[in-house]
C-alpha cells in the first residue's frame, strides 16, 4: 500500500480510508487518469477542503498520497535511486487546485528541484466536479526555458502520455551528457556560485581564483553564479528564487557538483545537498581535495589527512539519531554509541596518533636546522601566492628540478637546495607551500611541521606573479599571513616574477608603486643576474660563516 503524509490532522476515519484508496488506484499509463478517477479526487480534496496529490510512476501506481493546505501542498523527502544528471526522478505529481487557477510557481519550483518527470494540476469547482488541468514537464538543457508548461484542457481529455516525453528526455540528456565528457574528457562537471555582501567585480575576481581550484581538481567549470546579498539566508545561503536560477544552470550545464566560494557551516552543506540533490563542497573542501592529490611525501600526506579530519569533524552527522543507537548498554564507548558518536571518537582518536606522528618529524627537522645553524649556512625562504612560480624561480637559481606547474598548490612539502654564489658564498634556499586568500585555519594548523621552515629564515623571499590582474590583492594576502605566522619582522625582498609577460605599458607604473621589488622572469632568466646580486649584498650583512658547497645539492630537511 502507498504511503499517506501531510496535513492529516482533523480528518476523519472515512475520510482517511477513503485516502487510502486513493493509494491503491492503478492510473493509466498514457493518459493522465481515468474520469472516474478525477471525479474520486475532485470530490475528495473538496470536501476536505485540502488539495490532495498522487506521486504516480511510470507504471501508474500510486507511490504517495499527500494531503495539503487549500492552497499548497508539500512533497517530503523522495528517495534518490534513480536521480543524476541524466534520468528524472521516475514519478509525476497529479494534484488538485481549489480554484480555477493553473500551475503554480511553487507547483514549477518543485518539478524542478526533485526532477519530476511532470506535474499536472487539476482544478476543482465550488461543488467538487474536475474543471481543467494543466501539466509541465522538464526540457533538455539547451532549450531557451528548463521546463514547457502546456496550455489549460478541459478536464475529460486526459490524454497526455507524459511518461514517453520524460523518457524521450532522459534520452536527450544522455546523449548531450556523453557528448559533453568525451569533448572534456572528464565527468566532474561543476557550478561555481558566490553569495557575499561583496561588490559584484570582486566577486567575480574570486570565482576567476575558484575556477582555477577547479582546474587544478579536475573540474570542469560549466557556469557561475553570483548574489550580492545583505541578508545571507542561514540555512541555504540563497532564497527559493536563486536556489530555482541555480538549479537551471545545473540542468543546463548538466553539472552533478556545486562549488561554494567560502566556507559553508555543517548545517548548510546538508541543507544545499537535500535541497539541490548534487554533490556540494565549499573552497576549504576543494582546497583539502588539491592538497590530497598533491601531497607525495610523508608528511604532507599525514598533515593533510590531519586538516580532512579537522574539517570533517564537525560535519559528521546522524540521519536519525533515535534509530542509530546500537542494541546494549548506555555508556560512553562500546554498546550504546551511535554510529555518529563512533565515528566522532575514531576520528579523534585518529587525529591524536597524526598530531604524534607530526611532533616526531618536527623533532627531526629541528634537529637538522639546528645543525644547519651551527654549520653557519643562512636559509632563504621562498614564499608568496600559490602558483607565483617560486618552484620555477628555485630551479632556475639552483639548477634543479623540483616539480613546477602551472596549477595552484602543485608544491606541498618544503624543498631546500644549495645556492652558490661566484665568491665562494652559498645559501639554502626553501620552496615552501603556497599561500592563498583566506587560508583555512585547518591547513594553517596541520601545516605547522611545514611552516616551520620560516621560523628560521634569514630571509623571505616574497615572490609575486607580476602578471596577474589580482597582484596588489595577492601581495597583501601573503603579507598577512605572514603576519599571522609571526613572520613580518624577518627581512624580505620582493620579486615580481613573469615580468616578461607584464605589457610594456603597465611595467612603469608597476615600477613605481613598487619600486623596491625586483623584475624577474624565471622562465626566461631576465632580471636574475641583479637577484642573484642582491641576495648576495644581503648574505654578507647576516654575518655568518659561509661554507662553499656544489651548487644544487640536496639538503634533507
């Protein structure tokens, strides 16, 4: 027997029978209903004065039976087996209106969100006899609407195979899909959105960084959307309207995974799944996925799952904390913990064994600088923006060849090589990870054994991307968290890198509001000789003793 849910309360007995009834109909498959069976329905949701809805498949059974408001009716949770981006949900809605009105655009809003195969509203006169009805189905994603609502027909012309259009669809959206993944060549396919009080063009400024994080997490970007809103709604971040405009991008994009710039609270990262039933991840998740992928020795690999296990954390949650509890005894650990309180102490448990594994490596490498410090070798550490070319900048000086691409964070671990200089002088020069704006404080803190590095430097290297439309934002984001670090009093040299790629127009002006910083381009050589020259000058104002090294050698720390 189908289930019955909704407004309930005050019925009567025979009128919850008759309900149930309603429940065991077999509606046809290519029509919308017989005319006794509209008749059943009119007569029933007027004199209960509620709209009433059947959830039919596509066999014609009645899988809910809803009673409503007189004027709206709510669907609760549907299972997911069948939804993704290419098949509908399997079931179309056949309620009743209690006026001579059409489809609404709550009646719409639902047949989008839950992927309806259709819904059709039924009218119903002041004495309960069927008037009109209306229906709306989806339409594939290149078509200049997501959905074709059809015009008002006379109640007792029901034919409408609505089943062979939501197939002839599913169709649609599989080719589309399949065409667009082999042009791509992936099947993660995403929608970036903002929602901040920020102005629109810096907005967009940050989704240009975010599409990039995509990239380099295999993403593919196939639309974006900003609201600049004063009053964030707490639960979803966005009003029943954008939620709609969001969940046509997605259609029309045919993208099974949201991006949220900033970081979302537990509680909405599950709303904004229920609601949109697609993966969805904030910028500290994309974040944590990148440094996953690029995390090679052991311990980034330990201080990255450490930060995945900080974030996570305290978003574990229970669907039905009631029915969760094991069979047993009450008692903190064993018998009687639910699965979330389980999952919670693992966890913990987990991330207590990271944090002594940590501390033992950070033992190590302070071991190592120490003896670097006595052996009186100075250390230069590379900083800056992720994706600025420090890595190139530190095979070029060195003539090494330590990973560099073109993606954000393709360096995780500090790698340290030699530097000689012509008189005999040497460094260590440190490659470290890349910084970014707002950088979770969960990496922050799971990064320390790596950050380290720059508690000791005699000097930072602040290397900046002088090409990037964003360079002034990016300058100022790496200067504050070196300020975070407690690192703004160590002495610093600014290089502006990609030099060659500023136009010749913008090159002066750079020079002017930075006119300490050195033009360099690492890929090209250009401006390294006066680099070199200037790290030199700084070397011999440390007063240390210098030892002469081959050039490029591997130092393990």
């Amino acid at each position: 027997m189908s289930r019955l849910e909704g407004n309930l309360q005050g019925l009567r007995p025979s009128q919850l029978k008759s309900l149930e009834r309603l429940g065991t109909r077999k509606f046809p498959a290519k029509e919308l209903y017989t005319l006794d069976q509209a008749r059943e329905l009119a007569l029933l949701s007027r004199s209960l004065e509620r709209q009433i809805g059947l959830l039919l498949d596509r066999k014609g059974r009645v899988s809910l039976v809803l009673v409503g408001k007189s004027d709206s009716i709510y669907i609760p949770e549907l299972a997911r087996s069948r939804t993704s981006t290419t098949r509908l949900r399997g079931l179309r809605l056949l309620h009743t209106h209690l006026n001579r009105e059409g489809l609404s655009e709550e009646d719409l809003m639902d047949m989008l969100f839950l992927r309806l195969d259709a819904v059709i509203a039924l009218t119903v006169s002041p004495v309960g006899m069927p008037m009109q009805w209306q229906a709306a189905h989806l339409l594939p994603p290149d078509s200049p609407a997501p959905y074709r609502v059809e015009p008002m027909q006379p109640w007792d012309q029901p034919q409408s195979d609505l089943t062979a259009t939501a197939l002839a669809l599913e169709e649609e959206l599989a080719r589309e899909s399949s065409a667009a993944d082999k042009d791509s060549g992936q099947a993660n396919r995403c929608i970036l959105v903002s929602v901040s009080q920020e102005p629109r063009v810096v907005q967009e400024r940050n989704l240009d960084e975010l599409a990039e994080l995509a990239r380099t997490a295999d993403l593919t970007v196939c639309g974006r959307m900003v609201q600049r809103s004063t009053a964030v709604n707490p639960r979803s971040l966005l009003g029943r309207g954008k939620m709609a405009e969001l969940e046509v991008l997605a259609l029309t994009g045919r993208a099974d995974i949201l991006v949220f710039d900033g970081e979302l609270s537990p509680s909405q990262l599950h709303n904004l799944a229920d609601i949109t039933e697609r993966k969805v991840l904030d910028r500290t998740q994309l974040i944590l996925d990148i440094f996953a992928q690029h995390a090679v020795t052991k311990a980034g690999k330990l201080q990255v799952e450490l930060a995945q296990l900080k974030y996570m954390l305290p978003r574990l949650t229970g669907k039905n904390r009631a029915m969760d509890r094991l069979m047993g005894g009450i008692g903190g650990r064993g018998p009687g913990e639910t699965k979330l309180e389980i999952d919670r102490r693992r966890s913990r448990e987990r991330m207590g064994r990271l944090r002594r594994e940590l501390d033992n490596l950070r033992r190590q490498r302070s071991y190592v600088r120490s003896n670097r410090a006595r052996n009186g070798i100075p250390l230069a550490a590379l900083v800056g923006y992720t994706n600025a070319g420090k890595s190139t900048l530190l095979n070029t000086l060195t003539r090494s060849h330590v990973l560099a691409q073109n993606k954000l964070f393709a360096t995780l671990d500090t790698t340290t090589r030699r530097l000689r200089f012509p008189a005999e002088r040497e460094i260590v020069l440190a490659d470290t990870v890349g910084f970014i704006r707002n950088l979770p404080q969960e990496l922050m803190e799971a990064f320390q054994a790596t950050l380290e590095e720059l508690d000791s430097a005699d000097l930072l290297i602040h290397v900046a991307d002088a090409s990037h439309p964003d360079l002034f934002q990016q300058i100022a984001s790496v200067d504050s968290i070196l300020e975070e670090l407690d690192l703004a009093s160590v002495p610093r040299l600014l290089v502006l890198n990609k030099w060659d790629l500023v136009p010749v127009a913008a090159q002066a002006e750079l020079g002017d509001a930075l006119p300490d910083a050195f033009h360099v381009s690492a890929a090209s050589g250009q401006g390294l000789k006066e680099l070199m020259q200037a790290l030199e000058m700084r070397i011999l104002t440390l007063n240390k003793v210098l030892l002469p090294e081959a050039s490029a050698d591997n130092i393990n720390a």
